[in-house]
C-alpha cells in the first residue's frame, strides 16, 4: 500500500468518524421544534406521528365547529390530520388576572401546515404585520389578546400570544442556528437530559403552571398539594420489552427528602382513592383506560428528593372489555423508597 493510498485511507476514516459522530450527537439533541423555543417556566413536546399511528383505528372523525370548518375550507389544513410535532413553551405572567391569565404561551408547529393558502388567511385576519428576520409576523386579535403567528419553514409554523412580540423574535433568531443539535433554552439544557430515551411526549419545568389553583392541583375532584413552581419531568414513551404498551412517567423535583416522602405519600393516596372512585364506572373506552392507567400506577422516590409516579398505557385499554368480564385485583401504590 503506497502513501498516497495510505493518506486516502485515513481521510476516509476521518470523514466517516465524524459521521458517526455527528448522528450520535444528533440522536442526543432535542427535537428541533423544541429548541427554537424562547427562555420559559415550562415546556411540552408532542410527537404526534406515533401518537396518531397508536390511536388511529380508534379515534373516529371528530365533528368540527362552523369556525373551524371554515378555517380548514379556506386553508387546506387540519390540525388533527396534518400536525406531526408541537412543542409549546409556557411562560408565567405577572398578572394571573390579565388577558392571557396566569400563563402565556410561544409554540413551533412541524407538519404539512404552511403554504400559500394559509398565508392569505394570516394577511385576511391579521390586524398588523411586522417584517423580522426575513418573516413576516401577522398580529390577529383572539378574545382579548393578540396571537402572533409566522411562517418559519416549509413545514414549520411559529405562533405565541405573550403581550410583547419578544418571543417569537427568539424563536425567529434560533431557527437561523437551528443546525446546532444542542442549542435551545435554559430549561431544555438543564433537563432534557432527564427526558427517557424515545419518549413521544415529555414536559419539563413548571408544567403545572396551567393547572394549579391556590397552591394545589385537582385530579377527579381530589386536590394534590403541589406547588405551581415544582420542577416536574413528565413523559410517555414505548415499553420496549412489550409491543403496543406506553410507560407514562411523572416525575416531581421535591426540595429535600423530607417533603419527598410526605408527597409520596400523598400521592399514594390519591391513587388509591381513585381507584375505588372510578371502579363502579360503567364498561366504555374512556373508564376502561382510565381503571387501567390507575390499576398500574405506582409511586416512588428515587434519587432521594425525586418523586416518580409510573404507569402504562396498552392499546386494548381503548376497547371494552366482552360481556361478564372481570377486571382483574387490583394493586396498591406503594410510596417505596429505592435510594
């Protein structure tokens, strides 16, 4: 082998471990979608292409509102049908009695949802328009609030209703150094890591934001003593050890060991009262799934201060079970402790 060949050799190697490299990096980053979004309290991702594989065969065709109809009339687009990803940034306001209440909200949309036809209903609708960073952002007035909303990709689409055109500035300004796998929020940096691997839907931060009343969230009637500023990582992923099951997955940053325990507790309480709440439901696809869903829940405390509430999600749970079939015992939850 002469040098010359010796030389090529090694380049080849190069390029290729760089490739590898690269996707490596590229399977560790967070979604696109996600990393356009501004600074924020909390974040939600969706993944709807599995979630829409998953349900498909049991989702009838909704009926739409007049509204709405004529939206998907005039633009082409169904929400429902053409949205692949959503990933929402929650922002709290200062004035939880103002126009947006207690949270705002900035979005990047993925899927087959942009194109001229949308564009002519944005400037029909719009009350301004304002030229950033090679796009144009249509203000449109929705109950009090302006929603700003633009084009950004060919398949991307950025919208936010916070009261200063701030956000979608940013998301406009990250899409410009999108290809960075690992740019995005604070928020994303500091716990998308805690995201399990292949999860189709996750939350991180202050998701509790949009729920919380007077210090407390409020789940079948029963209140959860949680904290809207409780750090939570909640997310859903396939079980890999079994085909057509989802883990859901909820975990709660608590402050100490102490406050871990009492809210597991709680929490184990609160699973154990809804279960005997929702066992003389009658047989139909949304209860099924519900007695399932609590049937599995299980709560924990790992790492010491992190409370994690587990459960799964089988598609049979969306079917009704045949006539004089019983449901099978029941589990308890158990507050454990694995340090």
């Amino acid at each position: 082998m002469n040098k010359r060949t010796r030389r090529t050799l090694w380049g080849v190697a190069a390029v290729l471990l760089l490739l590898a490299v690269a996707i490596f990096l590229r399977s560790k980053a967070p979604p696109e979608a996600a990393r356009l979004l501004p600074e924020s309290d909390g974040i939600v991702y969706v993944n709807l292409k599995p979630v829409h594989a998953f349900f498909h065969q049991d989702l009838k065709p909704p009926q739409h509102a007049p509204e709405y109809q004529q939206f998907i009339d005039a633009t082409g687009i169904d929400w429902e049908r053409d949205l692949d990803q959503a990933a929402i940034a929650l922002h709290r306001m200062s004035d939880p009695n103002g126009p947006n209440g207690p949270v705002a909200y900035s979005m990047v949309l993925m899927g087959k949802i942009t194109g001229p036809q949308l564009n002519a209903w944005l400037d029909a609708h719009a009350t301004t328009r304002e030229f950033y960073a090679g796009h144009t952002v249509y203000s449109i007035p929705s109950e009090g609030r302006t929603v700003r909303v633009a084009q950004i990709g060919y398949d991307m689409v950025a919208v936010s209703n916070t009261p200063t055109p701030e956000q979608i500035h940013s998301i406009l300004d990250r899409h410009a150094t999108a290809a960075w796998p690992f740019a995005g929020s604070t928020l994303l940096r500091q716990h998308y890591h805690d995201v399990p691997l292949l999860s189709i839907a996750w939350a991180v931060g202050q998701i509790g934001l949009p729920f919380s009343e007077n210090g407390a969230i409020k789940i079948l009637g029963f209140s959860l003593h949680l904290a809207d500023n409780s750090t939570l990582i909640a997310s859903v992923a396939p079980e890999l050890s079994m085909a057509g099951v989802l883990r859901l997955r909820v975990e709660e940053i608590a402050p100490n060991d102490k406050v871990a325990d009492s809210q597991a507790a709680e929490l184990a309480i609160l699973v154990t009262l809804a279960r005997g709440f929702t066992l003389p439901l009658a047989d139909n696809a949304t209860n099924n799934g519900l007695k399932e869903l609590l049937k599995t829940a299980e709560v924990t405390v790992e790492k010491r201060n992190r409370v994690v509430v587990t459960a799964t999600l089988t598609h049979s749970l969306f079917s009704a079970p045949a006539a004089g079939q019983n449901a099978p015992p029941e589990s308890p939850a158990s507050p454990g402790a694995n340090r």
